[in-house]
C-alpha cells in the first residue's frame, strides 16, 4: 500500500490572533472564582466525572459539566437544538448574560463548539 499526497502550493493566507477569545492561565487562575464567572466544562459527563483518558482524572474546581452534545439535536449531532431549549440548559447550568463564561474541555475541540455558539 501506498499514500499519495496533493501536490501543496503556498499562498499568501495569513491568520490573525483574536487575543478578546481566550484567557491565559495566569487571568484564568485569577479570575475564575469570581461570582460573576462561570467555568462550562463542555466534555461529556463520565469525562467530567473523572472517568476519561487524563491523566488526572476529574474537573477543574468549580466547573460546571454542559456537555457540547448536550446542546445539539438528538438525532443529528450537526444541529444545534432549538434556541428554546439551548436557553433552558444554560439556565439550569447557571449561565447568564451577566456573566463572562469560559469554555473549557480537554483539547479545545468541545469547548469550541460551545465558545462559538455563545459568541
């Protein structure tokens, strides 16, 4: 078995850093604790819990567990759930308009989905 690869041309994309869509670990130690933040774990519950790949197993003190999934349709996992709903998960979560909310997952993959849909 062989593996071709395309042919790769450069172009002239460039990326730039959006430094208000994330926090350093020195503010977020800071910052985290506060009333008015609240820390959404996006992983799945067992994750969450303690029973994932990590090595430290568990969650970060405080977070509260919204898994991504939990905010996509049942059947199709590429839809999000009605607005309706996705508000009365977040309400029972804790989320408020009034408060700054940081995403946070394992890899950065769950928590996106939950970063986006919230920006």
């Amino acid at each position: 078995m062989t593996k071709v690869f395309p042919e790769v041309e450069e172009s002239d994309f460039s990326a730039e850093t959006q430094r208000d869509f994330y926090i350093e670990y020195p503010e977020f130690k800071k910052i985290k604790d506060h009333d008015d933040v609240l820390v959404l774990d996006a992983r799945p519950r067992e994750v969450y819990e303690g029973q994932g790949p990590w090595i430290k197993p568990g969650h970060i003190p405080g977070a509260v567990n919204l898994p991504w999934a939990s905010l996509m349709d049942d059947e199709n996992k590429t839809l999000l759930k009605p607005e309706e709903e996705i508000l009365e998960l977040l309400e029972a979560a804790g989320a408020s308009e009034d408060k700054t909310i940081i995403c946070s997952c394992g890899t950065g993959r769950e928590a996106t989905n939950e970063f986006i849909l919230f920006k």
